[in-house]
C-alpha cells in the first residue's frame, strides 16, 4: 500500500508469553488448554494477605531477550501496579514496570527486500546496515503479568482466571515502522527471535504473542505526529498487517474528509475486515502507577549479565551467513534451514551424522544433498503431520544414511523417495536395510548389467536398426526395457552408459561393412 501524500507512523506493543512451568509471582501452573479456572489460586486471584514473589527465570529470560536485541540493561529497576478496572482483572490492578524497565534502547532488524528477514544481534552498534534493511528501535522490554480472559456470548459474559499471573514480557517499540508490510516483517522476526531463545513457543493462536498497534498518519515531509490510535490484541501477523491497512485507509478519509482522528482504542473485527471502536484512550496518568510496596529491586550485576549473555544461542542471521560461507548453501536454502532453530540443528545434525560416514568429500556437495532432502522431504512431512522434526520418526542419523546412499549411487532419487516415505512407519530399520529388503539398492556393476543390455537389444533388432538410422529418441525405450527387465534396480546412469557404447559398436560395425 502506497500513499502519495500521507506517511503512516507506527508503533508495536508485543505480549510475548514466557515459556515458564508457573506463573511469575505464584506457582500456578501455566499449561495452555486447562479447564477454565483451575489453574489460580489466591495469589493470582488478589486475595487480601497474600505476597507475589518473583519467579527468578522470568528475570533470566527477560535478560536474554534484551541481549539479544541489543539492549541496555537497568541495574536496578521496579515493579508498579497498574491500576484499571475490568471483569478480568481480579486485583484491581496489573503487576508491571513502569518508569524503571529492565531492559531498554535496543533495535530489530528487518530485511525489506525479503519475507525470510531475521531478527539481528550479531551486527556491532557502530556497524552500517546493509540498504535492504532497516534498524526497528525498541523504546523498552518490561515485565508484566497477564490479566484474566474474557468471553462475550448472548447470555452474558464469562471470565477465566486461568491467565492471571502468567509472565509476559512487553516489547515496546519506537515508532519507526512505514508500512503495515514492516510492521508484519518485524512481529515475524520478533517472533522468530523469542523461539530461538527458547523463552516463548511464539503461538499466536495460543496467545503466546499478542500484539498492540500504535498508528497515526501525516503529510509526507511533516515531522509532527498525527493523533493515533490504538489497535488492540492483534493475534495473528496476517490480522496486523490487514488491520494496519484498513486503519491507515479510514484515517487518510477522515483527515481528507476534514474530520480529526479521535484518539481511541480500536478491535479489528477479521470477519467484517474493520475496525471499531473499544474505548477512547487511556493515558499513563489514568492507570495511577506507583511502586509495588510487596516486591523488592531487581538488582543485576555484571555477572548476571555475563552468564546470560555466554548462554545465547547462536541467532538465526549469524547461522544463516555460517550455512552459505562454511557450506555453500544458496542464501534461500540457508534462509529456509534457519528460520527454525530446531530444523537448523536437524540439518546440522544429519551434516554432522553424514561427515562421519563419508570421511572426506566434497563438503558442498554433500551440505546441498543433506539440504535438499530437508527442505523437500522433510518439512514437507512435519507441515503435513503438524509435528515437530524431533517427533519425526527419521532421525538426524537415520537421515544420514539415505543421504549416504544417495552419495554412493546405491539408490536412485526414486528409490530414495521410495525408503524415505517407508522410514516414516519403519522406525527401526537403517535406510540400507529397506533399501536392499525392497530391492531398491542400484546395480552400478557393468558386468551385471551388460548381458541384459545386450539381450534387449537382440530382442529388438528393428527398433535397434530405426535408432542406427537416426532415430536416437529410441535410446529412452531401450533404457526402459532394460530397467523392466532387470532382477533388481540398476542405475539408470550405467545402463545408459552401456546402452550407448553397444550402440556405437554395431554402427561402428555397419560403417565397417
């Protein structure tokens, strides 16, 4: 969407879900899908004399994030309560951070010449980015515990205080998105970001990620903001982008018509494709926040910062530019191979499994193959059985021996297909013992296949004769012919080689008589 007069302005504040067996002040547990209220207790429901106390890894993982994104880590920051007054907000209040968040000026990376962008952390601060990409500034990550949910049916409306308690981390960034297209590349990145962490599933569906709106719009060249609104509980990428055109749209009418923005708080409604309007908008005065007189400082000291910083994984651009420059992958195939963690240590692992049985080699080659079958093969069967590739049945290693056999000419790419599809129900077997009980294994040895090739051709004189005459489309019926008749699976590569030269010797002989 392009706007020849009006510029958008937008902001994103992310909910990620940490991935935590409790809750952040109580040990609630916080399992998705539980019956509704069963998962509080007097802690998280607010009852009078009750303390929170912090669940430490929520801190942790707070840090990692932060890290990652290039933050600044405050030594010392608060919790605030946040006061509102709603159904699902048993206390009263929300448990946040307000003035003093623990993590904050940090940036994601978003590739604009590409839907593969990753979120970054391996660039230096000083370092220049690249033209297709664009720093996006986060303002700050705080910590902050969930509200309860509610539902809105004929009768009524119901709560569950399942929610209540459950450790988010809010992701703030600066208003530096143009486009509902950005804002979809950075919340895709984001999200790639948390699970490569291992601190959030980043399920949308689930809630895991949810995601609020900050949209304005303003003449090209004005440096003013215009008044924005607020588009709230996004819960799927898609919805975000969607939502942001069509607000961007009835803005631009409304300030075309004459008619000011209203500052508001806006629901997107996917089945009407509109928006409408929830309340006008709080400011930060509204929530009268103050310090939680029941929880203590968080202090983070240098060692803090350097456990957790020596813990991070290795970020998906830093393995994407590994898997071209150590393996010599093209960029789309190191792109696909890191957009999830557990499927770039799948490959790594097979990698690895397939090195120690070849011993030597051509590395890319190899790297490429390995590729090949994860990309198509593989994720086409996890997309399919909507599982993970560590609940696939065709391990790392047993993947390893189907590449083997394909490195060897042991078994064609047919046949390939052939042991990998019955992998997927044998979970035992090695790819070679399939391979040879089904009579998949390639005969590459000439003098197996030679008396074969020198049947069929006797056996069809007349059509041996037409390809003398220059018919040589015929080579592809004798080749057939041969790998029909022979008792087992030869390559294919050999036969046409001794096809060929058999071929050449009688048109050798007939020029000679």
């Amino acid at each position: 969407m392009v706007h020849d007069k009006y510029e958008p302005v937008i902001g994103l504040e992310v909910h990620v879900q940490l991935d935590t067996a409790s809750k952040v002040f109580s040990p609630d547990s916080t399992a998705f899908g539980a019956r509704p209220n069963t998962q509080v207790d007097p802690i998280s429901l607010g009852h009078p004399g009750t303390l929170p106390v912090l669940n430490e890894k929520v801190i942790r993982y707070a840090l990692r994030l932060g890290l990652a994104t290039r933050c600044k880590v405050s030594r010392r920051s608060v919790f605030a309560r946040k006061h509102y007054f709603y159904p699902d907000l048993p206390k009263g209040y929300q448990i946040s951070q307000y003035d003093t968040p623990i993590c904050y000026d940090g940036f994601v990376e978003i590739d604009l010449g590409s839907d593969e962008s990753v979120a970054s952390n391996g660039a230096p601060d000083t370092a220049e980015s690249p033209a297709s990409t664009k720093r996006i500034g986060l303002t700050r990550i705080h910590i902050e515990e969930d509200a309860g949910k509610s539902t809105h049916v004929e009768s009524g409306s119901l709560v569950d205080y399942n929610r209540c308690g459950v450790p988010l981390l809010e992701v703030v960034s600066e208003p530096d998105l143009r486009s509902p297209r950005e804002a979809y590349l950075y919340l895709k990145n984001l999200r790639q970001l948390v699970r490569y962490l291992g601190i959030s599933d980043g399920n949308m569906e689930e809630g895991s990620l949810r995601c609020d709106a900050n949209v304005s719009v303003r003449p090209c060249g004005q440096n003013r903001f215009g008044t924005r609104t607020e588009l709230k509980n996004l819960n799927s990428m898609r919805h975000v982008e969607q939502a942001l055109e069509y607000e961007i749209t009835r803005q631009i009418a409304s300030v075309e018509a004459g008619t000011p923005v209203e500052q508001c708080t806006l629901l997107w409604d996917a089945d009407a494709g509109e928006t409408r309007t929830m309340r006008s908008k709080e400011d930060a005065q509204d929530y009268r926040y103050f310090p939680d007189p029941d929880l203590v400082a968080i202090d983070i000291s240098d060692e803090d910062i350097r456990s957790v910083r020596e813990d991070l994984p290795e970020m998906p651009d830093q393995r994407r530019e590994r898997f071209m420059s150590d393996f010599g992958l093209p960029a789309y195939d190191a792109g696909v191979l890191t957009e999830e963690r557990e499927v770039a240590e799948y490959f790594e692992d097979t990698l690895s499994a397939l090195f120690k049985r070849t011993k030597g080699g051509d590395t890319r080659t190899q790297a490429k193959l390995v590729s090949n079958f994860v990309m198509t093969d593989v994720l086409r069967v996890t997309n399919e059985d909507n599982i993970s590739v560590h609940e696939l049945a065709i391990t790392p290693r047993r993947l390893a021996q189907l590449v083997y056999l394909r490195i060897e000419d042991k078994i064609s790419s047919s046949g390939a297909q052939d042991v990998f599809e019955m992998m997927r129900d044998d979970h035992e077997s090695s790819a070679g013992k399939i391979a040879d009980e089904n009579d998949l294994i390639q005969v590459s040895d000439r003098s197996d296949i030679e008396p074969v090739v020198e049947s069929i051709l006797q056996e069809n004189g007349g059509k041996v004769d037409a390809f003398l005459g220059g018919k040589e489309g015929l080579l592809g019926f004798f080749i057939g012919q041969v790998m029909r008749s022979f008792d087992g699976s030869p390559n294919p590569e050999v036969v046409r080689d001794v096809l060929q030269e058999k071929l050449e010797a009688r048109r050798s002989d007939e020029s000679a008589a």
